[in-house]
C-alpha cells in the first residue's frame, strides 16, 4: 500500500475521477515542484507514478522505476512516509533492487516517526528475521504501536501473535478481540483467521466441556510423531537393506582355495601344539 502524506490533497487518482482537475495540468504543477525540492510534491509524484496516474503514452500503467526515484528524494530528505513507500519497493523489487535489509532500514524510519504501515511492515520484518535481527518482542511492540492507530493488518497480526503467544503473553481472547475488529471492516485476512479462532474453540468444546486440548498444540505433537515414525521408518528400512547385503555376501563368498585351506590347517596345528 503507497501512502499519501496527511498533508497532502486526497490521492492523484481521486483528484482526476472526481474534482475534474485537468491530468496534464496538475501533473506538471507537482512536477515542477517536485522539481524544485519539495519532498512534499516528490512524494506525491511518486504516487503518481505508482498508481498510473500520469499523462503519458502509458498512462495508467504503473512506472515502478519513476516512482522509486521521487520516493527516494523525498525519503532522503526525511519525509516519514516516502520512507515507508520506498522500504515497501525495496521489499518487493519493484522499481529498485529487491533488498530486506534496505526495507528494513527505511521502514524502521518511517515507524520510528509514526507511520502505522511502516510499524506493521517493520514488525512482519523483526517477526521473521528479514533484513534485521529475529525479535518476536519488538515485533509484537510495533504491531501494537500500529493496530491503537487503526490499522486492520496491524491489529490482525498482533492477534495472531497474541494466539500463540508470540513475543507476547497468550491471551485467545484478546486475540479474537483484535481480529474482530480488523473482520468489521472486511479485512480478509482477519476473517479467516477468526474463522479458524472460532473452529478451535468448537474443537475444543466437542473435546471436553471443561477444557478441551490446545489444537496448536496438538498439531504440534502429531508434527512430532509423524516426523518420528518417518524416521523409524527410514532406520529399519536401512538396517533391511544391510542384513539383506551381508546374506547377498555370505551366498556370493567363494570357496577357500587349497592354500587357504593349508594356511588355516597350520594355524589349527600352531594352537593346538601352543595348547
């Protein structure tokens, strides 16, 4: 998701369907503030890049590598979100270079000024170990930071660490409260994840009235069982194969020949004599 500044005006694409303002006009204008220095108009431009919103031969295709450009101005001279919109093409390769480390880094700067989608990004980032050292904890402390500004993705993800009890205390039902919250609003990730909240808890209740059995937890041991009987499997499978060798040897062996069986007399007679 491409942010607009909260300064700005509603997006290049709204401007164009819904006020009539004449696409050639107004791009020149941001252009030529853009131009000019202005990370404000920069970081627009580079919206309109993204979105396609610019009078071209191509117009309505997206020029990911025009957009990375003005993002990167606007981002050097500190504007938070540009920051945000440069570290999510660098995340996806889009435009420039694919780089977790350099999306991290600029995600970490947007968050660190605010920007809820950085503070998500950049959490998803801490959560997985990309482009930055694995700190579920962190994770956990950005999600938060995000989901009290409202965002939806944020909050679905803070539920699912409140869960399993991911860098933060385990609480399922502070977990469903989040997600619903995200669900509300059409987040389809939320909803699913509900719809998989409110599946274990009926597992559960058919399990026991009282308190059925942790399904993660369960998956987790039927995991671990598999995993063992495939290995099981593998060492018996290994040992057949070697008893079956040493028979295959043992048939095959051919008969000693007549100095073997000399050698084997006179060994026979040195220790019976030792004897």
């Amino acid at each position: 998701m491409m942010l607009d500044t909260p300064s700005e005006p509603p997006s290049p694409t709204l401007l164009l369907s819904e006020s009539g303002v004449d696409a050639r006009a107004m791009y020149e204008s941001v252009l030529a503030a853009a131009e000019e220095g202005d990370p404000t108009a920069q970081q627009q431009l580079g919206v309109m890049f993204h979105r396609g919103a610019t009078p071209s031969d191509n117009s309505g295709e997206a020029d990911h590598v025009q957009a990375a450009l003005w993002f990167s101005r606007a981002a050097e001279a500190g504007l938070a979100s540009a920051q945000c919109n440069l570290g999510l093409l660098h995340l996806l390769g889009h435009g420039v270079a694919q780089d977790d480390r350099l999306a991290a880094s600029w995600l970490s700067r947007a968050a660190a000024a605010g920007v809820a989608p950085a503070q998500n990004h950049y959490g998803r980032l801490l959560q997985e170990g990309r482009g930055v050292r694995r700190d579920p904890e962190l994770a956990a402390s950005f999600f938060e930071k995000a989901a009290k500004q409202g965002d939806y993705d944020a909050m679905v993800n803070l539920g699912a660490a409140c869960l399993v009890g991911r860098g933060v205390a385990k609480d399922e039902s502070r977990a469903r409260a989040l997600v619903s919250v995200a669900a509300s609003h059409g987040d389809p990730d939320a909803v699913r994840l509900l719809q998989c909240i409110d599946a274990r808890h009926s597992d559960e209740l058919d399990s026991s009235p009282e308190k059925g059995p942790d399904l993660l937890q369960a998956a987790e041991r039927k995991r671990r069982i598999e995993d063992a009987e495939r290995q099981a499997a593998s060492l018996l499978a290994e040992e057949a194969a070697m008893e079956a060798a040493e028979a295959g040897d043992k048939e095959e062996a051919p008969p000693p020949t007549k100095s073997q069986k000399r050698r084997k007399a006179r060994k026979g007679n040195k220790a019976a004599a030792a004897a």
